[in-house]
C-alpha cells in the first residue's frame, strides 16, 4: 500500500504515466468529458470532493510548469479564479476562452471529475520535469 500521494490508483497511474507538457484537466461535475478521454470520476455528490480539495492533492504529487483556465472564470467564479492565482502564483497561468479550453481537454491523458457545482471551476495542469 502507497504511504504517500495520491491513493487513488487511477489519478496515481495517470501522474506517473506524465510526461514533459502532457496534461490532465481537473473539471467541475458539469464539464463534457470527450470521447476517448480517460474520465476518472471522484464526484460523490454535490460539493464533494470540492475542485479545491482535488487540485491541491493532485499539485502535491505532480510537477506543474503551467496552468490553463478559462477566461469566463474571472467574472462567473471569482473565488476560484483568485485560489488558481494565488495557488499557482509561480507557474505560467494561460487564459483561454471557455469553448477553446473544452476543445483542449480532447488532448487531456484524463480528467478527472469532482463533485464542484459552481460555473468555470476547471483547469488543465500541464506536466513539467523536475530536472533542468
């Protein structure tokens, strides 16, 4: 049994599968899931686990050079766009329209879905090394 990280063996496979600018995407409940995406499923129910919860365990267990978000986040979810911004403050941090960033999860190595219910609560976390 792992000691540390992430337990869920899914999320750990994917983050081990990673490599340098691969990405997955950490997606609210109602964010389509492409076809063929890998969706890994956390939502239990409204709220739970929350998008926050999920993003700061998966960033302790990966190495992140950025961050892509929807630009609608600012104006429809303000306390989730100011925790990517303070949470992610030494990364790269790219805004993209919302319709632009559901056509890049369709290049995602997976989603993983949370149980959030609050609008724009989604990003994609793209894998850096941790050797220069």
């Amino acid at each position: 049994m792992k000691r540390f990280g992430i337990l869920n063996s899914h999320i750990a496979k994917i983050l081990a599968d990673l490599g340098h600018t691969d990405f997955i995407v950490i997606a609210d409940a109602g964010l389509p899931i492409p076809d063929g995406v890998k969706k890994i499923d956390l939502a239990i129910k409204g709220g739970i686990p929350s998008f926050i919860d999920v993003v700061n365990a998966v960033e302790e267990d990966m190495v992140i050079e950025k961050v892509i978000i929807a630009s609608e986040i600012e104006a429809g979810n303000p306390e989730h766009a100011s925790y990517l911004k303070d949470k992610f403050a030494d990364k790269e941090i790219e805004n993209v329209s919302h319709a632009e960033f559901k056509q890049l999860t369709k290049q995602a190595k997976a989603v993983i879905r949370t149980g959030e219910i609050t609008p724009y609560a989604n990003c994609i976390l793209q894998s850096g090394v941790f050797f220069n």
